[in-house]
C-alpha cells in the first residue's frame, strides 16, 4: 500500500516549479513595462538639466593679416591727345614700414601674387621681448600682406604699418597716406564729392586661398536711399588678388558718397584711392580707409590751424548735428546742421582755428559715420588734401612713421574730464626709446613731436587710455621745398585681443 502512494510527490513539486516560474514571468514583464514607461534616473535621456550642460567658451584670434595698398595712382594713365595734356603719374614714389608689438611668433610681409619677395619681421638680435619686430621698404611695385601669428592674445599685441606716397612733378603732386588694413566681412567708406575732375577707386584685395564675390551699395547726397549705379553693383575677387571698381563712375555728380562693401564668402580689406584733378592742375590724392561702426559721437584727430575742414556724414536716420572744434583751450562750436535719413550730408566748417588739433561731430539721437576732408593750398594754385575718419579709441594702439617723411602727432580728448596715456617710442630697429606721459584736458586736444620723446623714434605705442584719439600728421621735405602743399594723416592700429565667445548647448534628445 506504501508503495503505491509515493509517485504523488514529484507531482507536487513540478506543478509548484511550473506556478513560480510563471509568476516570476508576469513580474519580470512588468518591471520591463514599468521601466518603458518611466525610465528610471540612471538611463532617463533628460536626466541632466539642460541649463547645467551650456557651456561657454572664449576663443581669440592669434593670426592677423593686414593690407598695405601699393602707391597711390591715376585711375587712366593712359596716353591720349598730345602729351602736355596727358595725364601723369609724373615722379610719385612711396616708403612703407611695418611692426610688430609684443607677443608675437612670427610676422612676415609679402607682396600680392608673389610669396618669393616675401621678408620677415625682425628686431636686433641683442635687444629683448620688450622690443619690437621690424621692416621696411617700399610699395612701388604693388600692394602688401602681412601676415602676423601671436603667441599670445593680448592688449599691447599685434601688428601696425603705414604706407606714404608722395610726388613733385605730374598729376599726383604732393603726400598720400594710409595704415593698413585688416580684412572683414563688410567695410563702410564716406568719400568727398564725385563730381567732374575725381575719381574714387575702390579696391579690394583677397588674402584668402578662396574667391568672393563683393555686393556694393553707395549712397549720395541727390537722393534718400540707395543709388541706382550707372556700373555694375557686384565684383568678384579672386584668392590672393585685388580688384577694383570704379566708384565716380558708378554715381556722379554727387557731393559725397557713403559705400557699403559686403562680401559673401571670405573677410577682404579695401581702400579707395581719391585723385582730383582741375584741368591741367592737381588738386590733391589720398587714400581713404574704412570707418568703423556708426557712432553716437564722432571724433576726428589731424586738423591743423588753416585747414579748409569739409566734413561728410551719413545717419540711418533724420538727426541734427553739432560740429566742434577741439583746441588747447577745449571745444568750440563750429556749426550745427540738420541730416536726413539714408542720405549723406556736407558740412562746410570753414577754416580750422590756431591751436586746433581735432573735430568732435554729435548728433541729438541716432548714429552717424563721419570722415572730414582737409585742404591745403601750394603755389600756382595746386592743392592736396587729406582724408581722415572717425576713430574707435583702443586701450593700446600703435603708429609707424615710414621713411623720408616727417610727423606731428595730434591727440584728441573724447572724454568730459581729464585724461592720460604713456606713448612709447622705438627706432628704426625696433629698439625701444624713451617714453612719454601725456594728459589732456576734457573735449580738449593738443599736438607733439616724436622727437619729443626721442630724436630716432619712428614708432609710436600709445597705453593705458581708451578715451583719446590720435594720429600722426605727415609731411615730406621734397614736396615741401617744392612750395607744394602736400599733408597727410596716419591713424593707430588697435593693438587688443580679438575676442568671441562660443556658446556650446547639450541636447540629448539629437541622441534619442
């Protein structure tokens, strides 16, 4: 009888293995579909919130690049009619110089197109990192790039040089100027009257390995609004070339020209050559370069007593303006004159005052681009003028004197109160000099000369101060011996960090 009951327990014990695994089954399924639905913390995609995962990052620009445009030249030298009609270039030269401040690796200048007649930026061998990296020579045979790489982003740092033509005999008598320029996206001109007798020359130049095409909108005095060109309103411009583009031309006739050149691939640097000629006399040639972001309030440096000061203006919109004078003294009122919206106006602010070194424009509301043509008289009626805009004061900013030319220094105060700045000298070498302490009065300016500091500078540092405005004021002595008015302005070159900053944001749902 025992024996015939035992079979029932392996029974038992399956059909209880058979229940558990069952229920272990149903709970296994329903902590996957729990999790499905409610992803617990170790693996939930939006665990971290998003405003801890943005981050910021600050990243400066340690290679610079800069445009040196090539001597100043007539628009059409070519020979028509009989030769004491032709136009003429006549004996025009130039000298150029170029340095490099602080931390920098490397600096070398080469000429457009051609990488072989490229030289290196130096300084003495025995001198030390205080000290600046050096050349020079001339810009006869084309237009320049310096290329600069820093081992350090930082104030005082960076790259300046000038260029200067000038010229006894032809169409191009006496002193044209210019710093040289680095490249961007868009740069805005305000030019003097186009009319019969002018030309203005754009020209662009490309320092990268990559073609862009260049969109250029000008307006005049005739009309609001953008002019309709008479030539075409794009230009393209090859890598590592230049182009140019004919800006009297394009809109005549008109007493002053704001230009907009924008380009859609690559930065590009440009400047405009501006010659006027009255029949057989010259009436002088300059570069103008570009402005800076329109301004509240404008400040100009590198007037001179007896200047005739002609100043044109461009406003987004209908403003009122109030010229002054800045002397030794402080600000006079020159003239206040109403501006129309998208259209450029005219101030004839008549001679400069003795002791008068600078131009301050205000307007009551709104922003305005500002520049001022200067004139000067020379015997049998020839004339040259420079061509000088508003400034953006930087902390630490540098001037360099090319040869064969002599320089004043004019400083202007932006400021309602008293300021300061150190101005460092350095020769020919790089070696640095001396330097100088100078304040200036509130709305005031003031002039000097390099030989104040020391009798070799050639090279101008300006610190610690980002409320004056200056520039240097050239002349040369052949044009001067000739009797010929010949005057041209050399402004700074910023000499601060290139800074953006870089926004990262983490989003986890790219991952889902």
């Amino acid at each position: 009888m025992s024996n015939q009951a035992l079979p029932s327990a392996p029974k038992k014990h399956t059909a209880l293995r058979v229940t558990m695994a069952v229920l272990s089954g149903v709970c296994i399924v329903g902590v996957l579909v729990a999790m499905a639905i409610i992803p617990p913390s170790w693996i939930a995609h939006d665990s971290v919130p998003r405003e801890n995962a943005r981050m910021a990052q600050t990243v400066s620009q340690t290679q610079l690049t800069s445009y040196c445009p090539a001597r100043m030249d007539l628009a059409d030298s070519g020979s028509y009619g009989d030769s004491e009609f032709q136009a003429s270039s006549g004996n025009v030269t130039s000298s150029a110089r170029y340095a490099a401040f602080g931390s920098v690796y490397r600096a070398t200048v080469s000429r457009i197109g051609n990488d072989e007649d490229s030289i290196n930026l130096d300084s003495d061998s025995n001198l030390d990192a205080n000290n600046a990296k050096v050349a020079s020579g001339d810009v006869n045979d084309g237009a320049r790039f310096v290329d600069t790489r820093l081992l350090q982003a930082q104030s005082g740092s960076g790259m300046a040089a000038s260029v200067v033509s000038w010229a006894t005999e032809g169409d191009l008598r006496g002193v044209s100027a210019a710093s040289c320029a680095a490249p961007s996206l868009e740069q805005r001109f305000v030019l003097p009257s186009s009319a019969t007798g002018t030309t203005h020359q754009l020209v662009v130049a490309n320092p990268s390995s990559k073609a862009t095409s260049l969109q250029i909108e000008v307006w005049g005095t005739s009309s609001s609004g953008a002019l309709s060109l008479s030539t075409a309103s794009s230009l393209n411009v090859a890598a590592q070339a230049e182009s140019v583009l004919d800006l009297s031309a394009a809109a005549p006739s008109q007493d002053g020209l704001y230009v907009k050149v924008s380009s859609k691939e690559t930065p590009i640097a440009a400047v405009v050559r501006t010659v006027k000629i009255d029949g057989l006399t010259s009436k002088g040639s300059d570069y103008a370069e570009p402005l800076p972001e329109a301004q509240r309030s404008a400040v100009l440096s590198g007037v001179s007593a007896d200047d005739e000061v002609s100043i044109e203006l461009f406003s987004e919109q209908d403003t009122t303006v109030t010229v002054y004078w800045l002397g030794k003294e402080g600000r006079s009122e020159a003239k206040k004159q109403d501006l129309a919206a998208q259209r450029v106006s005219v101030v004839d602010a008549g001679k400069a005052p003795q002791d008068t070194y600078g131009v301050m424009v205000e307007t009551d509301g709104g922003t305005i681009s500002v520049s001022a043509q200067l004139t000067r008289s020379g015997d049998g009626d020839q004339q040259d003028f420079a061509l000088t805009g508003m400034q953006s004061p930087a902390q630490s900013s540098a001037i360099t004197i090319p040869d064969n030319v002599q320089a004043t220094v004019l400083i202007a105060n932006t400021a309602d109160q008293q300021e300061s700045a150190t101005i460092q000298a350095f020769d020919a070498s790089g070696k640095a000099l001396g330097s100088k302490e100078i304040t200036v009065d509130a709305s005031s300016s003031l002039s000097m000369k390099p030989e104040d500091i020391d009798e070799n500078a050639e090279l101008l540092l300006m610190k610690d101060n980002s409320a004056l405005a200056w520039s240097a004021r050239v002349q040369q002595q052949s044009v001067s011996d000739a009797k010929l008015a010949g005057l041209a302005v050399i402004t700074p070159i910023a000499l601060e960090p290139q800074n953006e900053t870089i926004w990262a944001q983490s989003d986890q749902h790219v991952v889902q």
